[in-house]
C-alpha cells in the first residue's frame, strides 16, 4: 500500500473497535485526527479524548460511547467519502444530510474540521471528509 491514507486509517480503526464494544481505540495523532475527533465528540459519538507518547509515537486515546445496557454502539457506520484520489467538495447549499439529519458529516472548511450543521450555521463548504451515523 504506497500511499497512505491517515483519514481512512482512523475511521477504520474507531469502525472496527466500535463493532468489537472495545471501551477505546487508539490512532496516531494528527492535526486533522484531532480536529475529526473533536467532531465526533461534541456530536456525542465519543466520551473522552486523551493523548499519550512522544513524537512519532504520539496516539490519541478515543474513549467511545455505547447507548443502553446491551452497549449498542453509538457509531453504526463510519463512511470515507472524499478519498485523496477523489476529493469531493460541496458548498454550503449542497452540503449533505446524512440519515435526515441523524447523521454527522465531517466537513473540512477553511474554518477548520466541523460538522455538516456547523458548517451551515457558519455558511461554509468544503471538503466532505466522512460520514458517521
């Protein structure tokens, strides 16, 4: 695999110990993973965010959220959706609604990583990182 996607690698990470009921995951830490957990916690996909390492070794610490007592995992699915070899941009008016509204989009805007309701809110497009629901 020569080129690396870091996005894609994160969400994979938090798609897959979301579906193992892990209580957290770890991913390298990032600018932009920082930026699209912070996302996925004001929307109340994640509990708590932490870092831990030096350097290169730096990972963020997710902690995820489970509803009810059979721990049903808040994040169902996490969906790539602007690849390095196919970015995909919307403006403001074409920012999308995933699941009606249930859903977030991860937009990033030239006002930093949000989500598809801020960036309305804000009047800004951008590019459409992912989608999690």
């Amino acid at each position: 695999m020569a080129n690396h996607d870091p996005i894609s690698d994160m969400l994979t990470r938090i798609r897959n110990a979301s579906e193992k009921r892990h209580q957290s995951t770890k991913v390298p830490a990032s600018r932009m993973a920082r930026s699209i957990a912070k996302v996925l916690q004001q929307e109340g996909f994640i509990a708590e965010i932490s870092e831990e390492g030096d350097g290169v070794e730096k990972h963020l610490v997710l902690e995820l959220k489970y509803s009810g007592k059979h721990r049903q995992p808040l994040i169902r699915t996490v969906q790539r959706v602007s690849k390095p070899g196919l970015r995909i941009y919307k403006n403001t008016r074409q920012l999308p609604k995933v699941l009606g509204g249930l859903g977030v989009a991860i937009i990033s805007t030239s006002k930093g990583v949000m989500s598809d309701r801020d960036a309305r809110k804000q009047g800004v497009g951008g590019e459409v990182l992912a989608y999690v629901y």
